[in-house]
C-alpha cells in the first residue's frame, strides 16, 4: 500500500498549487488562503504516511538494515513534504499575522514542482545507476521535462507580476512573536531541502554540464553531518514557539512559562544520554531536541486542556520528537549482534573482513550460541520463488530451562530479472526488534547434477540387508504401496511402490524413499538421495519371486547444508513507528479543524 499512499500525496499537492495560482490569477490574495487549508494538511498527511511505510517496507523487506538510507529515490519523495510542511506554517503564520504571504505562495506552488522534478528524476533514467529504486530510462525524458516547463513558467510570471502587488504589514516580524520563529522554520527547512536536492542532482548536473562529478560515496555520512543539526533545530523551534504569541510577545512571561518544562526536559534528556551511554556530542543535542519536543508540547496540549479541535499541532510536535529520540536511539545503539561469533571469518569467497566479522556460519541442526540466544538452522521450504530458512531462536534462563523460544523464517527470492533477493524476518518486542537475514547458502545446484550411469553400482538385497558403503550403511526396511514423499505427484492410472531405506553413519540417520513407478506400462523409477553423505539410489528392479530388490547407487560429493546469517537488534525503535502515528494523528485533528473553520 506504501506506492499508492505516497503518490496520492505527489498528486494531491497539485490542489494547493491550483489554488495559489487562481488567488493571484484573480488577485484574491486572502481568499485562496483560507481555502487551501485542508487541502494542504491532506496533501502533507498523505506524503507524511507514505513516507513513512516506505520507511517500515524498507526496514521489514529490504535487506540494507534500516528504513531510510539516504537513497536518490527516497530523497525525491521527501523533497515537496519538506517545502509542504514550511509552506503550512508560514501559512499560519500569515492568517495571524499578515506576515509571510509571499513565502506561502512559493513554498506551496513548490511543492508541486518538486513532485514533477522527482518524477523526472526516478522516471527519466537519469538516476538508473545511483538508485535501487529509479526506472531505466523508459523514453519518457521530453515529456517529463515538458512537464516541469510547462508549470514553472506560468507560476514564475505570476510571481514576478503580482509581487509588488501584495500588501504586506510595513512592520517587520518581532524577534518576540510566533510568527517570527515559524519563519526561521522554514528556511531551516528549506536548508534541509537545499542539501538533498543538491546531492541528488549531481547526475543531472552530470547530463547538463557535462561534468563528471560523483555522488558522496558514504551517503549516510554525507546527509546525517548536515540533517541531524536540520533535526536539531527543528525539534528546538517546535519546543518553544507554540508559547509565543503572535505578533508580539512579553519576554519575561515566556521565559517564566516554559522554565519548568525546561528543568524537565533537560534532567530527561541527562538521564537518556547516561542510560543509553550516548558519547557523541551532536547526538546529545539530538536527544535534547527530542525530549523538548515532547515534553514541551504535552504541556502546551495540557494548557489548551478540553479544546480537542485545537490539538493537532501540539500532537504532530509530540509525535515529531518522539521520532526523533526513536531514530536516535534505534541508530546510535543498533548492534550487529552475530558480530565476531564463533563461527565467523568461515565464510570464504565473496565476503570481504567486515563481513566476515558480521556474519556466523550455521550448519544445519547444529546449534551456535548469539548473545544470549542460542541458534539454530532448523531447514528450509521453497515456495516459488522464494525459500524460506527456519531459525530457530532460544534464550534460557539461569537455570538453563527455556525462556523464551521462537522461529523466523528470512527467505531469498530468486527473481529472473533482479537476480537472489535476500528478504530480512524479524521479532518485534515493545523495547528492541531482532533482526534476521540469510546473506549466504549453500550451492544445492550440485544435488541436482545429472550422475553418469557409469556411476552406479547395482546390488541385490532382501529385507533387514544391509549395504557398506565407505562409511555409510543402507538398510532395506520394507516396499508399501503408499508413497509418503511431497515430491511425487501420481496420476490415477499409476502403479507405484515406496521401498523404505533407513542411511546412516557414525552420525546422522536418514529415512530415505525411492518409488518404483510404473506410468503407461514403463517403468520411471524415482531417486532418493541424502545430499549430506553424497548418495544417491534407484530402483533398479523389484524382483517378487525372490523377495529381493535390485538397487542403483551412486556415491556423489556431499552437500553441506548451511546458512550464512546476520543478526541485528534495534533498540527502541517502536518509538520512531508511535511517532509516527502520532504525528498523522496530529494531522487528521488539523484537517477536521480547518474543514470547521471554513
């Protein structure tokens, strides 16, 4: 569902801009303000939604482990919510104030243009080679570009010939009022949106300069030295201009009122940053942002008391810092926590130091011990064209009894065009998450080679006989007409015979099947193998007369069957999927209130 929320959010933002442009078309300066209203809160909390399950889609069934990484294709959908979400709080700014009108008009019509630019970008192809997410180039380049003219000319025009038409307050914004500190808002947003639109046109600076510029080759790094300060500020304006008033302000009054909440907060943040041993500056800034956040605007919700109606911003805020302290918490503290197991470094080919130190080796029905788990690749079931890896999770307590126990089932897709697909599984507690993925597994194409025939050994045995094979005893049990093997699919007209063989060696045991089969008057004799002690058997021949059964076995290389596996856990992070409720809660009141109000 996340595809379609999110581009009911690019294409609603086409309403605000229809408005904006009949307000100064007929020049209705005020009017078209009052209308856009629920518009634009619907058209944020679309985009804020389906932001946000791409986020939790690309946390449950993507395998870089995480839910934003920063990706050009993720970029694009975030560009128009950052000018969208400036946009809607000039415009409560200017409908108390008279201030910031101007602003509204580009940040709303923006908003729109950003969602034809995304489209270009993730539709033209031009970001095929920086993006998991962007199309190859479909044809479609001219027409998008069209696109893109053909609605910035016209807003540009409007913009430069009714600009010095609006009449706006003489008086400058006080350092001391609501109004002033939204508009900082805003352009902190707009330093947000500058830095990702920046870094993800590179390609389109590439096509257009002829440049050859590359984009930062650790992009988490590159955005988060910039976004967390963005965060940071933001999550500090939220905290404090909800007690200013408009237009103006007593200074003393607000310092008073928001002292207490202050104390409270920092003594909050104190604790956090000790609990959660948090020893990088920007992050304790982070932390303070955070909790500010929320503790300023539950007390902001607790002065407008019984007025529900006037509750969404204050519960966006909320929600919004929430999020902030659950995607500090989830990133700072996120352990790998197969790291330097016991079986790591085994892994070989195709896994560099780093992954070797990060993965663990688990061989099937053989336990390992994880960090107060024990471990264990239980098997696998394909259900094309995925398969699935059962693991088998067990904690136990001092006492060594079981106190917990549960499975996850990680599966690999093998898709035709992508190629594997490695798909995480993950257990979901109130205070952390683990998460699993199968990032290597053994090559069971082998088991399926064809064997020369020259292979074969042919033996004639009578039940409880027993067969020597280097190691490996076959012993011929019994012959039924019920064949209990999936894998065989009969017809009615088939007459089939299950000859049952118990193979094992000094440590394992398998109960192995062969079928005899006689399908339109031919025999289709079926094998058995046990790829773990590389044997492989026919029935080569039932003889009734002599209670005998002639075997075709085959000695091939054993297939070791094995995972390789990363463990994750993510502390805390339901708080960042709870703020996230909140802050659309928090939207939804906003709407109903403005639907009201006009």
């Amino acid at each position: 569902i996340h595809p379609p929320v999110l581009f009911l959010g690019f294409a609603s933002t086409v309403v605000p801009f229809a408005y904006a442009m009949a307000g100064w078309w007929k020049k209705d300066f005020d009017g078209w303000t009052k209308a856009v209203w629920p518009w634009a809160l619907f058209s944020g909390v679309a985009l804020t939604t389906g932001i946000m399950m791409g986020a939790a889609w690309a946390y449950e069934a993507l395998s870089f482990g995480g839910y934003w990484a920063w990706d050009p294709v993720e970029n694009a959908s975030i560009m128009p919510w950052l000018t969208l979400i400036a946009g809607l709080h000039t415009l409560l700014a200017y409908r108390h104030s008279g201030h910031a009108q101007k602003a509204t008009y580009v940040l709303l019509g923006l908003s729109f243009l950003l969602v034809l630019y995304a489209s270009f970008l993730t539709r033209s192809g031009i970001l095929g080679e920086s993006s998991v997410h962007a199309f190859t180039d479909l044809g479609l380049g001219g027409q998008l570009v069209f696109n893109i003219v053909a609605f910035i000319i016209p807003f540009v025009l409007f913009f430069i010939i009714r600009f010095n038409q609006i009449q706006e307050p003489e008086k400058e914004e006080k350092v001391a009022s609501r109004e002033f500190w939204m508009f900082i808002g805003a352009l902190v947003l707009l330093v947000s949106l500058f830095q990702i639109t920046f870094t993800t046109s590179i390609p389109v600076f590439n096509k257009l300069l002829g440049t050859n510029w590359a984009p930062p080759a650790n992009a988490v790094q590159h955005y988060n030295k910039v976004q967390v300060w963005i965060a940071i500020l933001l999550g500090l304006l939220i905290s404090f201009t909800q007690f200013l008033r408009y237009k103006s302000s007593d200074v003393n009054s607000f310092l008073k009122e928001i002292a207490i909440n202050a104390l409270v907060a920092s003594a909050v943040t104190g604790f956090c940053i000790w609990y959660f041993e948090i020893s990088i500056i920007a992050y304790w800034f982070m932390m303070l942002a955070g909790v500010f956040a929320f503790v300023f605007n539950l007390q902001y919700l607790y002065k407008l008391k019984k007025n529900i109606i006037n509750w969404g911003g204050s519960i966006a805020h909320v929600g919004f810092g929430l999020m902030l302290v659950g995607i500090l918490i989830s990133s700072y503290k996120q352990k790998v926590i197969t790291s330097n197991s016991p079986t790591s470094g085994l892994m070989g080919k195709g896994f560099d130091e780093s992954m070797k130190r990060e993965n663990m080796l688990l061989m099937k029905n053989t336990t390992e011990k994880l960090q107060g788990y024990e471990i264990t690749y239980v098997g696998d079931s394909t259900s094309e064209p995925n398969t699935y890896y059962k693991v088998k999770y067990v904690k136990r307590n001092a006492d060594s009894t079981i106190a917990e126990q549960f499975y996850l089932y990680p599966n690999i897709q093998e898709n035709k065009k992508m190629g594997s697909v490695n798909n995480p599984s993950t257990r979901h507690y109130f205070s952390k998450d683990i998460y699993t993925i199968v990032t290597a597994t053994a090559d069971k194409k082998k088991a399926d080679a064809p064997v020369n025939q020259k292979e074969y050994k042919f033996y004639k045995v009578k039940k409880g006989d027993t067969i020597n094979i280097k190691g490996t005893k076959i012993i011929f049990q019994n012959i039924s007409n019920e064949v209990l093997r999936k894998d065989v699919m009969l017809q009615n007209s088939d007459v089939a015979a299950s000859v049952r063989c118990k193979v094992y060696n000094s440590v394992n045991v398998f109960d192995v099947e062969p079928v005899y089969l006689i399908r339109n008057s031919m025999a289709v004799p079926i094998e058995a193998k046990v790829n773990e002690l590389g044997i492989r058997i026919f029935v080569n021949q039932i003889i009734p007369t002599e209670n005998s059964v002639e075997f075709a076995i085959a000695e091939t290389e054993p297939i070791v069957d094995y995972i390789t596996l990363k463990a994750l856990e993510f502390p805390y992070i339901n708080l960042l999927w709870i703020g996230t409720i909140v802050v659309i809660l928090g939207f939804l009141i906003s709407i109903l209130r403005r639907i009201n109000l006009k």
